[in-house]
C-alpha cells in the first residue's frame, strides 16, 4: 500500500510561505480581496499537469498545506514582525561567514523569538480543508488531476504559486528519469545531474529520481528524503592529482574510502578504456596481492565484486568529440560512448577473465541512445544519465472549478475525473 512521507522531512521555509514571500503578487492580492469584502465560498480547486507525466511532489505540496494553510490574525504586526526576521537572517548570515559565535548565537535566540511571535500570530485553519491527491510516483494524463483542495481559498489561495512549482520541478525530474529507466529494460539508472542545476533542488530531484525507478544518486542531498546512500565514481580529478595513473588513483580511492562504497573505476582517461582497464586491473592485484596477476579466472574473481580490496566496475566516459583508440573510424557513431567500444571492451574483457567486471557507462545518454544501445542488445549493465534528464519540462495549472458546490469554471476547464485520487485523512493534519 502506498503511503505518505511524514510531512516534517520537507524543509519547508513556513515564515516566507506564509507571508507570500514565494507566491505571485496576484495571488496574495486574490487572498486579500476576500479577505477584506468578507467573503466567504467553498471552493473546489484542482491541479493538474499540461502532458502525460511521472506525478512527484504530491508530498511536498501536501506538507505545504499542512504548515501553511490558514491567516494571521494581525497582518500588519506579522509583516513587521517577518522583516525584522528577514533581517536578521541577513545578519545571521554575515556573522556565520566570520565564524562569529557570540553574535550567531544572540541573533538566532534574537530571531527565533521574533519567529515564537510570529507563530503566535498564526491562525491555522488545514483542518479545514478536504485534499484528495494521488500518491508520488503514479502517472497521470495530460489535464487529469492530481490534487484538489476543497474549502476556503482565502485560507490557501496565497500557496498556489508554490505548490505548482513544487509540482512541476519534481514531476518534470521524474517523467524524464521513467522514460530512461523504462528504456534501459531494468538496467540500473544512477541519476547523476547535479552538477547541472542549483544545489538547491538536489533533494527534490533526488527523491523525483528515485521514485521514477533510478537505481542511485550521486550526492546526499540528492538522498535527502530517502536517507538512501548516495553513489559516486572515481573522478577526473583524482586521476588528475596522482599525474594521470588511473591505477594510482583507484588504489588510493580503495585504500581511504569505506569498504561499503562499490568501487567504480573511470577508465577513459587515455582514450583506451580496454588498456587502462586492463593496467589497472594488473595494478590492483599487484597492490593487493603483492604478487602477479597472471589472468586466471580465480585470481580475477579474487579481486573483482562490491566492497573494499576490489574492483566492481569500470566507468566509460569518452568525449564526444573523441574516438577510443579500439573503435575503428566510420563517421560521428564511432565518437564518444558507442556501441562498437562497448562490445569490443566486454569481448576482451571476458577473453581475460574478467567476466563479472561491471560496464558503467556515462556521456550523452538520454531515452533514444539507450533505447539504440538496448534494441542492439549492447552488454552495458548501468546506465549514468546527466544533464538530459533535466531538459524534460511539465508545466501544472490550477483552476477552480466549483463554488459551494456549484459548477463554476471557466470555458474548457471543468472539473475533472477525481476516482483515482485518494482523501488524505484527517489525522494528516493534526
């Protein structure tokens, strides 16, 4: 059975989401309005995506409600109140980069009562409203909701801009990481796009990731949510700092990283993934054996599988712009991560002894390269997917559609089929 993640896991700036900080002008200003005719309705709004997609975010935007649902009794003293937070945030701040204990500690107890105020002043009214919302990690169609809130909207109407948002981001990182998972046949898929946005969305897109099926993430932040383990390879850069000897890099990696971590061995730093494999391999058994390696199954077996003292897998990463020097030259297929350098690699490999040695392979790899790179059956047992997995966008839209139980929407967007969607029970609000 599906189930809900407990809604204080979610980092959620409560202070800025209530006060409109993130919201769209014209939607603080749409709470403002009934707020001051007094007008009171029982609306029904529901939100729903512009494509078929991996619905994420649900969670997110119902801890959102949670926190965030309701008014300040005192509007003019909250807003006071939230400006002399905000600047003692810029305050905290400056103080954090001198390293300045003292003054972080009188200006966070300083701020954090300023913030009890604040609290004071809060009327939350969540209890008040009925949600129904699929659950993370199903799919929807193109305009089918995925949410609806049922009451007040001078109570939440100020949190739309934000629960779009919330949406969009994590449902746009999952629909795109599907599709790669769906294409890769059950082949692992390590999600590894961080480095390609802010490092603020990391946890979002992490926990979209993995719930659309990734196998593994490369930062903790990316694991935020799960508390799952995040995964990562030996770098460039480390093979930079021992002057190019990928042998002594993966020596060092395995001699100082925790037995638990799999060592994966990037292998292109040569344009030979076969040969530098093949040296590293030969280095390794030296190190650990301190003899040798004469290429027998038992002596490989010996040093190859997960964990600390051996080799779990080599990474291809070849440019682009580059052809390995095992693939012979045909036109723009033999550049970068192809078919031809993988097959060849496995070939010799096994030739070797080198049977259960893992092939990762990272570069350009999106739904259409792995489809090819499946459909030919290409022995690649993980995929590493980067900057392509954030170019998939779906947008999300909110209307409401009934007002104190009456039809009232604007032409084309009428309520929707809501039988899939699941009520969040009222102990959720509690």
């Amino acid at each position: 059975m599906s189930k809900r993640l407990n809604p204080s896991i979610f980092k959620v700036p409560i202070d800025k989401i209530r006060t409109g900080y993130y919201a769209d002008k014209y939607f603080t200003r749409f709470v403002e309005v009934l707020k001051k005719d007094g007008l009171k309705r029982n609306a029904l709004y529901q939100f729903f995506p512009r494509k078929d997609s991996v619905i994420v975010g649900i969670d997110e935007a119902l801890s959102i409600l949670k926190f965030c649902t309701g008014y300040y009794k005192d509007e003019p003293k909250a807003m006071e109140l939230f400006e002399k937070i905000q600047m003692l945030e810029k305050k905290l701040q400056e103080a954090a980069h001198r390293m300045d204990k003292a003054e972080l500690l009188a200006i966070t107890s300083q701020k954090w009562d300023y913030r009890m105020l604040l609290n004071e002043l809060w009327v939350n009214k969540s209890s008040e409203i009925d949600v129904h919302a699929l659950f993370d990690g199903e799919e929807a169609r193109d305009m089918e909701p995925v949410l609806t809130i049922q009451g007040n909207p001078a109570y939440f109407g100020h949190l739309e801009t934000v629960l779009l948002g919330v949406l969009a981001r994590a449902s746009s990182t999952a629909t795109s990481v599907k599709k790669v998972v769906k294409a890769s046949r059950g082949k692992p898929i390590l999600f590894f796009s961080a480095r390609f946005d802010h490092y603020w969305v990391q946890a979002t897109d992490g926990y979209a990731a993995l719930k659309a099926g990734a196998f593994g993430v490369s930062t903790d932040a990316n694991a935020d949510y799960w508390g799952a383990e995040s995964a990562g390879t030996i770098p460039h850069a480390l093979i930079a700092c021992y002057n190019g000897s990928t042998s002594e890099a993966a020596i060092a990696f395995d001699k100082y990283i925790d037995g638990s971590v799999n060592r994966m061995v990037l292998v292109d730093w040569d344009n030979d993934v076969i040969g530098t494999t093949f040296k590293v391999v030969e280095d390794f058994y030296r190190h650990i054996k301190s003899e040798k390696f004469n290429w027998t199954r038992e002596e490989a077996d010996s040093i190859i599988g997960p964990g600390k003292n051996k080799i779990w897998g080599v990474r291809f990463d070849t440019s682009g712009t580059l052809r390995d020097l095992s693939v012979i030259p045909k036109d723009r297929s033999s550049l970068g991560v192809n078919p031809e350098l993988v097959w060849t690699a496995r070939k010799e490999f096994d030739k070797r002894n080198l049977n259960n040695l893992k092939i990762v392979v990272t570069g350009g790899f999106d739904e259409e390269k792995i489809n090819l790179f499946e459909t030919l059956n290409v022995p690649v047992d993980v995929y590493g997917v980067g900057a392509k997995l954030l170019r998939e966008k779906v947008d999300f839209t909110a209307d409401i559609v009934e007002v104190d139980s009456q039809p009232c929407a604007k032409v084309g967007r009428g309520k929707g089929d809501l039988s899939r969607l699941q009520e969040v029970s009222s102990s959720y609000w509690l």
